[in-house]
C-alpha cells in the first residue's frame, strides 16, 4: 500500500491510500477556507457515569447537497471539492466540522454544577472515502478495493493511537438517509475519543467478570456457540466467521469475528484481511438483495482500547439496520429511546435464513 501525505487550506490533513505502484497525484488545495471550530467540549454525566461530547458548530454543516455540490468527489473542471486531486482510490482527511479536535480549547465556561466536570474535546475525527465514484457502494467495491480499505482503516487506527490522550479509535460506516447520513457519496468516518466509550466499556466490564466466573474468554466462547449451532450462520470462511447474534437488538444485524483472537484492525495478517474483504461484500451485498432497495446501516468495529491491559478484547464488526420490512423502519421510541431496553420485531433465526436464501 502506498500513503501519500497532504494538507488543505484550512490546514486540515488529507491521505491518499493506492495501491503499490499506482501513481498518486496530490495537488495544492486552491480554496479559500475559513479556520476550522476548535470549540468542541466534552462535559460529564455524573448519573450514567461517561463523557457527552458537544460541537455546536456541526449545525452549520453541509447536509444533502446535489450531486454537482458533492464534497467528497474529485476536483474537476474548475471545481473544488475536500480532495483536491482530480481522482483517487481511497482518501482519508480531517473532518471540515469535527465533533473531537487535537486542537480543541475551552472558552470561558462554567456550567454552575458541581458534579458536570467540562474539558475540551480533544481528538480527532477523520472521514473516509471509498471510492471517487459518487454512484457507488461499497459493496459495489472489488475485493482488492476493498482490501485497500482495510489496510487504511490499520493505517490510521496505528498512527491514531500513538496521539497522546486518545483512549479508543472507532472506524464505522453509516449509509443511508434513514440513519441520518448528510452526504450521499460513499463514505465512513474514524473517530479518535480521548476516553473508552460507553459501550466498550460495557463490554469489557461484562468480559471481565465472564473471566472471573469461568477463566474463559467470553467472545471466544460466544462465537464458538454460534458455529457450532450453525442456525445463525451466513457464511464461514478460513478466517471469519459471520452470523445473526442470538440475541440481536435490530431488525437485520450481523457480526463478523476472525477465527484467530485478535484486539485491533492492524493484528490482523495479509490472509486475514483478504478473506474480510470477501466475506464482507457478500455479507453488503446480501443485504441489498433483501428488498427492492439497498438497505440503510451502521457497520462498527469493535477494538480494544489503546490500553487493555486485560487482555480482555476481541476484534470484531457490528453491521445492522434499521428496516424491519420493506417499507418499514424501526424506530427506538419509549422502551428502547427511554430505557436502552430494545424489543425486536422478527427472530434471529428468520433472518439470518433470509439472508441465507439471497
């Protein structure tokens, strides 16, 4: 893989990612741009115990344009997007409105609450283009396209981590204006938190006292159960396994373990990360067959921490939706919006045999 390193006119980063020996061509940024917001801040919640992140300026940002407005294509005839080059294969770059900053300060704040500390939002916050093609989807990526993809995500998951004060990077994907998506062209982002967020959190607290009560390794152990009920199961190769939790809390949801125990994107071999690249486009690709239309999701890696000094983490990726029919969305109302206590509408086992059949 080959890395070609930039900055924009605002001072922002850019990476190119290509193949090895592809030619990169990485133009200066012509544009006339205003000083990035440096005022996100973080302010705790002393009665669920985490950080709430808060970047007023990300009101202002760009939402739905038209095609012709796209951002995130290549700059062509004398117009300027995010990447100023005039192709590309897969590009990384400092968000224009981020929710985390490495330059992040405080203004004069004081919320008149003892138990609400506030700090500045210190991080970052990357997107991720796919591809330069505006009409496509991931799944529409070749193998060795998408491979690409995965060696960025380890790229900046390695260079990320070495930032003093980040805590967690999360590469996810959102597609879809169903779940709340504001640009069309094909893209993800990486977050880089200055703390473990609530969830890994959860999941590591939950692992372990699995640990302490058995001595085992809780997602060992869970994914273990699931290959051998085989009920849940999509697809199974040399290295991953990909199935319908037994337990799922969306409509369509599917997770994909490798078979080896591993805590990060980057522990991941050249084998490894080949045989994702083709297990994951089956597993996108299923999901577009199951209605008339592609359907809206979330795919999330989980990795450990920077410190896991436990030993507690396992790799993995949470892809899910929130269309529960064709022309029906599920919708977190009272119980789930409320409480975090979700009610599922179909079985587990329905879908993964639907997912099965297309």
């Amino acid at each position: 893989m080959k890395r070609t390193r930039t900055k924009l006119a605002d001072g922002r980063e850019l990476l190119y990612f290509a193949a090895d020996g592809e030619n990169v061509s990485a133009p200066p940024d012509p544009r006339s741009l205003p000083p990035v917001s440096k005022s996100s801040q973080l302010r705790w919640d002393p009665l669920l115990d985490e950080w709430v992140m808060m970047a007023s300026h990300r009101q202002n940002r760009t939402f739905m344009p038209a095609r012709d407005d796209c951002p995130l294509c290549p700059s062509r005839d004398s117009r300027q997007t995010e990447i100023p080059a005039s192709e590309y294969t897969v590009v990384i770059f400092e968000n224009r409105f981020p929710s985390l900053s490495t330059e992040a300060h405080l203004e004069e704040v004081d919320v008149h609450h003892p138990l609400v500390a506030v700090r500045p939002g210190f991080g970052r916050c990357e997107v991720v283009c796919f591809t330069s093609d505006h009409n496509a989807r991931f799944a529409d990526l070749t193998p060795e396209q998408a491979r690409l993809v995965v060696d960025a995500w380890a790229d900046r998951t390695t260079e990320l981590s070495t930032l003093d004060g980040v805590e967690q990077i999360f590469c996810f994907e959102s597609r879809g204006r169903e779940i709340g998506v504001t640009l069309s062209h094909p893209h993800g982002q990486i977050y880089a938190y200055p703390f473990v967020t609530p969830r890994t959190r959860r999941m590591l607290d939950v692992a372990r006292r699995y640990r302490e009560r058995t001595g085992r390794d809780l997602h060992s152990d869970v994914v273990a159960a699931e290959r051998r009920a085989g009920v849940r199961v999509l697809a199974e190769t040399e290295h991953w396994v990909a199935f319908v939790p037994a337990a799922a809390r969306w409509p369509v949801e599917v997770h994909l373990y490798p078979l080896r125990r591993v805590r990060t994107i980057p522990e991941l071999d050249d084998a490894e990360r080949d045989d994702f690249a083709r297990l994951y486009l089956d597993v996108l690709r299923r999901f577009d067959r199951l209605y008339d239309s592609p359907l809206p999701y979330i795919s999330a890696w989980h990795q450990a921490p920077i410190t896991d000094d436990e030993d507690l983490s396992y790799l993995h990726l949470q892809l899910f939706s929130v269309r529960r029919s064709a022309d029906k969305l599920k919708y977190l109302a009272g119980s789930e919006s409320g409480m975090n206590a979700f009610i599922t509408d179909v079985l587990p086992e329905d879908v993964a045999q639907r997912l099965r059949e297309v």
